[in-house]
C-alpha cells in the first residue's frame, strides 16, 4: 500500500506529498499539542516535529503557532485544513473500497459529557456490538466547541445540546429536548434560596464543572437578570463528583433533569424551584454535509434516528 499520493500543481508545482505527515497535521489538531499527538500516533515527539517541518517545508508556509502549550493553526493552515480532510478521505475511501460492506476502520465522536454518560451508553453499547472493529474515539468537549469540530473535519459526529450555531457546511437533526432544574440535598431547606425573588443574597454554594456549559449560562442568566447574587462557587471536576456533594449539602447545581433521575428517585436530592424549570435545551448531532459518509458514521447516525424517544 503507498504512503504517498500526488498533489498536483499546487501553487504551479508538481509535489509527492506524504499521507504520513498529512496525518500528523491532522492529529495536532485533535489532541493540541506536538506531545499528545505523538502519544497517540505512537511516535518520538521528535517524529512529529519533523514531519511537520516536512510538510511545511513542501507547502512553503507555517502551519502553528504556539500559544501557551496549546499548539494553533495559522490562518494559512486554516485555509489548507479542507483539502487536508479531502486528501485523507479520499485515501481512507480508496483503501477500503474492496470491503466497504464491512465495519471498520474508526470513528470519532465529540460530546459533552453529560450526554455521554447518562445517554449514550447502550447506543456505544450496541454499536460495539455490532460493529467490533471499528476503533472509536470519544472526545469529551463543550457544547459550543464541538461544532467547530465536526465542521473543520476533527471529529465525523457531534452530539450536544443545540448552540443555534450558523454553519452552511453542517447538517443537524434534533434528538429530543430537555428540562434543566437546579437542584440541592434532601437535607437542605429550599425555602431559604428562593429563585423567583429579586435582588437577593444567598449563603449558598453554586457547584459546577463547566462554565460555559449552556445550562450553566442559562443559570447565570437567570441571577443576573433578577439581581441574584450567590456568595460561593466551587468548581468540581466532574458531573458525578459535583452530585456527591450536592448530596452531602455542599452546594447547590444546575444540570439537565436525566443527569439526577436515579438521586431524585432515592430521595438523596429535591429540586429548587426556580424559572429555569420553564425551559428547556434541545439535543442535536451533526455531521459535514458536504463530506464523504463512512458506512460507520452512517451506521451510528441510523442508531441514533432509532432512538430518538430516548433523547
């Protein structure tokens, strides 16, 4: 199998350019560091860095800056992303079109983590299942950070709570929507915090993992429009360890109803009512719309349609 394939003419020259190092780009990008990818691609970071300097050596152009121990695009690899994308595609399609019955080969899925581990189990469950040799890879994100994603070719498929983002490139179909409430110990006496006063102080922790959750900016909308202030912020490092110490009458949370049902159901919790428990946030995936669909991302997308009452 050739590691190489011709672009022809860019720039009016003639260039062998390696799939390899092409790759490597790619692979920065979905890890963000030289490091990372080098993990990943089971490389010496050393590799890496020459391969990069390679490829820009052939394309005459900076691909990175660095920024902090994040590694960026330049406007100029910003603009060469698109037919990075379409070159390995293409070669992924070529290589295998003899088998395109089978599943395999790999799939990449950005998702906050709230829908990952409350929704999407038995769907990974029954893809794995299915399809036992294709090499998933989950990368936990930010509602608003996956659309940049799916869009720029860094993962095939977003699922995430709908941002009302503005792409003409991505395709988008609506899961299912949501209540979101906040909520506190069974212990805690709820009268004391309440959300439809204004211009109130409350002694009372606000937990959280994700400032720029979309339920979270729902919440901070929600005090600041009534003058609400709330005298304490913990921030925890995941949904289940914020929920043990909402338990323990730690604090309070804001999250989408189905991340609390089995606590509410043990009577750990209550919710605080609040007008938040009016609104809703909508679940959503997408794909690019103008790319080539694996057998494997259009084998998912048909587990998901299924569905879709679940969501």
């Amino acid at each position: 199998m050739y590691d190489s394939v011709f672009l022809n003419y860019w720039k009016g020259r003639e260039m062998l350019m390696d799939l390899k190092n092409l790759l490597t780009f790619k692979t920065i990008l979905e890890t963000g560091s030289f490091q990372e990818a080098a993990r990943k691609l089971n490389y010496a970071q050393s590799t890496v860095t020459t391969q990069i300097q390679q490829l820009e050596q052939e394309l005459q152009v900076k691909l990175f800056d660095k920024i902090g121990r994040k590694m960026l695009l330049t406007s100029a690899g910003s603009d060469l992303l698109p037919s990075v994308n379409q070159i390995l595609e293409t070669y992924n399609t070529m290589k295998n079109y003899s088998n395109n019955a089978e599943l395999k080969g790999e799939l990449r899925i950005a998702v906050p983590e709230s829908i990952l581990t409350y929704q999407m189990q038995s769907i990974l469950k029954e893809f794995h299942e299915k399809a036992p040799n294709v090499k998933l890879y989950l990368k936990t994100l930010n509602c608003f950070e996956i659309p940049y994603e799916v869009e720029n070719g860094l993962v095939d498929l977003g699922i995430y709570y709908d941002v009302d983002e503005k792409s003409n490139q991505i395709t988008k179909s609506k899961l299912g929507s949501h209540a979101i409430s906040i909520i506190a110990s069974a212990q805690k006496e709820i009268e004391s915090i309440n959300f439809f006063n204004e211009n109130k102080e409350f002694d009372v922790s606000f937990l959280s993992n994700d400032v720029n959750s979309i339920y979270q900016k729902h919440f901070e909308a929600m005090v600041k429009e009534r003058n609400i202030t709330l005298n304490h912020r913990i921030e925890a490092g995941s949904i289940e360890s914020i929920k043990r110490c909402v338990i323990n009458n730690l604090g309070i949370a804001v999250f989408p109803n189905f991340v609390f049902e089995e606590e509410l159901g043990k009577g750990l919790i209550r919710k605080v009512p609040s007008p938040l428990d009016s609104q809703e946030i909508a679940t959503v995936y997408s794909y690019h719309g103008k790319r080539w669909m694996s057998p494997n991302l259009t084998y998912f997308i048909e587990l998901l349609e299924t569905r879709k009452g679940e969501f």
